[in-house]
C-alpha cells in the first residue's frame, strides 16, 4: 500500500506549516515513530513522525515550501517495489495545477515539483546557518546523561544528532563519530538545522538568534507563519468585550530588591511574574477564562510573558505554576525559555498554557499602553518603565519614589472592573511594602 502523510496540526491556531528539513531522503527505509521531516509552525520548530512503516518514496513538499493543515507532504510506500508507483502518482496530482500556468509545456512541466524532489541524490534545501537538528531520544539521552549537546557533532542524516553520539561522547569524553545510518548520507553541503525540544532542557545548546536581513525601501515583505498566526490571533481577540484599569505602584523596595538579587541571576521579568501569580492567589477569577458553560477556573497560575522575536511578531512563553516555584528557579527557567523561544524549540505546552499574561515595555521608555487580551485568558497586565516620580506624601510632604504605571486588559463577560481593582491594589500592595516576601 502507498500511504500518505499529511502536514500535522501542531497547535491549536496552526492552519499552515512549512517544511523546514526533512530528515529522510526519498528510498529511505522509515520506521513507525520514526522522525521523518522538521515542520516550522506558527511557533516553533518540531519533529514530525510517520505513523508507518516502509519507504519514503517521494516528497511532495519539499523544504522550504509550505502546505495547509492536512494536506499531503510526502508519500510512504510499503515495499520497495511500489516506490515507482507512488512516484507516479504524485505526478498525477502534480499534473492538474501545473497544466493551466503553461499548457504548451503541460506534460514536461508537470513533474518538476515532485521530480526534484523524488531524486535519490537530490539533498534536502539548507537550512540557516548555526542551527542543528537533534533526535528527540537523543535529547532525553542528553539530558539523562548531562551531556552538552554543543559539544557534539552529530553523524546522522544532514548532520543530525543521534542516540548513539551522545552515548559514544558520555562513554569517554570525546566525540566519537558513530557508524553511518544505512538510510541517508550527510552531505558536505547540507547545513544542519534548529534543535527541537522534547522537553525544557537547560543544558541545550543555545545558538545566536538568526539576524533578519534589513528591510528594503519600497518591497513588500510576506508575513511570516508566526506573523500570520499573530494577526489571526489579535483578529478573534478583538470580538471579545473588554475594559481596562489603571494603577500606579511604587516600586523603590522592588528596584531595591532587584539590585540585592541580579548577581544571583534573578531577573526582573521573574520578579514580577512571581508578584503577579502570588496575587492571583487570592483572585481566582482573574485568573480564570470563559466558556460557553461558564467561568472556567484554572487548575494552576500558568504566567505567560511576551517576548518579541527578532524575525518579527511575538510569542509567549509560559512559567508554569509561577506561584509554586521559588524565585531562582523562576529566573533559570525564565532565561531558558527566552533563548528557546528565539530559537523557536519550544513545544507546544511551552507557549500555549498560559493563564494570565504579562507584556513588558518598560525596557523600552514606554509609560503606559493598553495590550489586547490573548484568547483563552480572561485578563492580560501591560506594565510601563519604573521612572523617578515627585510625589506628595498625606502629610504634604514631597518626595521623589520610583513608580510604574500598570494596566490590566480583562474579558468583561467574567471580571467586573471591582475584580480587576481588588488585583491590582493587592499587587501594588505586594510590591511596595513586602516584595521580600517573594523570595521565600
């Protein structure tokens, strides 16, 4: 039998993937669960495996290119003596859409798209500089072992990290190359691809963040599969009906704080995702979401963060039961997923958990600014720059205190403006008076 595989749903808001390697060269032999092709979602970088087993016979979509949810990428054959078959039936398909660009040229033109890629010899489209692709179990193998995988350089296909270069490196401290796969050659050409996360790993490699070539005056650039998932995700917030409350807090113990503990490798961000969740604490609904039944209240203080991404559009990912975690383990794990997200090796729990959500543009000098509610969250905190401030005192007294301005974005339909009132005087309370409480 001939067997097609189809381009996966990796999220919940993906309705296009584009192929960013693809692990096996067409006549591979394919095992079920086996990774055969690196899809990039509307987020992040991830493995796709085949549910058969067989031969890869020929690529449809090749790297570089996209197709929509569902649609067909390769084609897997059983045996080797339905390989030709399978070809043929991808040009086939190929046939009808090429026929109205050039009738003239129908017959001949028809099978560029799947003949350039069912060529044996034909290496998979490079990928960006500085990127490698591992296995997933050569991750988990890593990790087990506290192996870095910056040290390795992998023998598999295109360069691919494999189970067996971090067992020959953890076995005697250098890397050993392994003997070759008997489905695939890397060629001296092939540049490897980003790493794909299995799980939140600190000891993976983290790689500069590709630089975006510099924007020409007059071209019209296409949005990327992240830009596209942000405009489709900012279209359905906007049905929702919010409001928005404001709130100075002082921040002069926080800034304090931040100044005793940033030696220590705590960050702000991770400040004030912990100050936030230990509020939430105290207001649930807040914290929680609507559905067609009712208010949905989380089971956990899930903090997403936003972080820009240098290629353009935004992606945030999650501190999971921020409240629980103390504040160094926030910050690690803070840092970790920042440089992932760049990277786009985050998986799919990583940046879609989120609860409640924190955009910071204080880095950037911004006062004050309203940010849209993420779908699935029932409130979203836009926080400003801490500025010194002149401010008087009951007594009529004046000072100089550093204050932010905060501002809350909530799903009108389950929070009252009193709710989102109550939160943020608790938060400010929290901040200006016991911000030490946060490091317990």
């Amino acid at each position: 039998m001939i067997h097609e595989v189809f381009m996966p749903a990796l999220s919940s808001t993906m309705t296009e993937g584009k192929i960013v390697d693809w692990v096996k060269s067409p006549g591979d032999k394919v095992e079920k669960g086996e990774t055969v092709v690196i899809v990039e979602s509307d987020k992040a970088d991830m493995d796709v495996e085949t549910f058969y087993e067989g031969y890869l016979a020929t690529i449809i979509v090749p790297a570089g290119e996209s197709a929509p949810v569902g649609a067909p990428i390769a084609l897997v054959a059983e045996t080797e003596a339905e390989i030709e078959t399978a070809k043929q039936q991808a040009a086939t398909k190929a046939a009808p859409a090429a026929a109205p660009a050039a009738a003239p040229a129908a017959t001949p033109a028809a099978a560029p798209v799947a003949a350039s890629s069912v060529a044996p010899s034909a290496p998979s489209a490079p990928v960006p500089s500085g990127r490698v692709i591992v296995s997933p179990r050569a991750r988990k193998l890593a990790k087990s072992l506290g192996v870095d995988l910056a040290s390795l350089k992998g023998s598999g296909p295109h360069g691919r990290i494999v189970a067996a270069d971090v067992e020959a490196f953890s076995g005697n401290g250098t890397t050993t190359p392994a003997a070759p796969t008997p489905v695939a050659t890397p060629t001296a050409a092939a540049v490897s691809a980003a790493p794909i996360a299995a799980a939140p790993i600190a000891a993976a490699p983290i790689a500069a963040a590709p630089v975006p070539a510099p924007a020409v005056p007059g071209q019209v650039v296409p949005f990327n599969t992240l830009q596209k998932a942000v405009i489709s995700t900012m279209m359905n917030s906007l049905q929702v009906p919010t409001f928005h409350v404001g709130y100075t807090i002082t921040t002069t113990a926080l800034d304090a704080l931040y100044q005793q503990l940033k030696s220590k490798g705590v960050t702000m961000s991770a400040l004030l995702a912990k100050a936030v969740a230990v509020t939430l604490q105290k207001h649930p609904v807040v914290n929680a979401s609507y559905s067609d039944a009712g208010i949905q209240y989380s089971g956990a203080i899930n903090i997403a963060v936003a972080v820009a991404m240098a290629d353009g559009g935004l992606i945030t990912p999650v501190l999971q039961r921020a409240d629980q975690m103390d504040l160094y383990s926030l910050s690690r794990s803070w840092k970790d997923l920042v440089d992932r997200s760049r990277l786009k090796q985050l998986q799919p729990q990583e940046y879609n958990s989120g609860t409640f959500t924190l955009s910071n543009l204080g880095m950037f000098g911004v006062d004050r600014f309203d940010a849209i509610l993420p779908p699935g969250q029932g409130s979203i905190l836009a926080i400003g720059a801490s500025r010194p401030t002149v401010v008087a005192s009951e007594d009529g007294s004046i000072a100089v205190r550093r204050q932010m301005q905060v501002n809350i974005t909530c799903d009108h339909r389950i929070i009252y403006g009193a709710d989102a009132a109550n939160f943020l005087k608790d938060l400010a309370t929290l901040i200006e008076t016991n911000p030490q409480s946060l490091t317990l």
